[in-house]
C-alpha cells in the first residue's frame, strides 16, 4: 500500500509505503461507529449524514492490515516559482 503527497509546484514528494498482509473482515457497525466518533466527534448530529448513511451499507467490509516493513521518504526538491 502507498500514500503520496505530491505537489509540483512546490517540489513536494513525500512517500510512505508498507508492505504486509490485510485481511477481509466482516463489518461491525458498533466497532465503525467507534472509529468514526473518534475523527468526527461524539456527537452523530454533527456528522456529515453520508457517515451516518455509510453505516448501513450492506456492501461495507473491515480490511485489517498486517505491516511487516514500513518505508517512508520524502524526495522533495526545490521548485524554482517561475513569477517570482
């Protein structure tokens, strides 16, 4: 699995990547609603509705990810702004 942030204009690149084992899951609307309430706040009424309506998708799953190796880089280098 990788993640990058990548911005030209500013020579930004930075990069994480793991390596492992993920494994379907069952989904448990409880064990979501935990996780969601520690991002969005205790506070459901808050909560964009698509979260709410998220929950009750028949179709949701759980992927747990097993990392054996973690890299992360950042390769940035220096955008020279052609308007300054």
């Amino acid at each position: 699995m990788g993640i990058v942030d990548f911005d030209p204009m500013r020579g930004l690149v930075q990069h994480l990547g793991f390596r492992g084992k993920a494994f379907v899951e069952r989904f448990d609307r409880d064990r979501a609603k935990r996780l969601l309430r520690r991002y969005l706040g205790e506070r459901e009424e808050y909560w964009d509705p698509r979260f709410i309506e998220s929950l009750g998708d028949p179709d949701n799953l759980f992927i747990r990810f097993v990392p054996e190796t973690v890299v992360v880089r950042d390769v940035s280098y220096l955008q020279k702004n052609p308007l300054l």
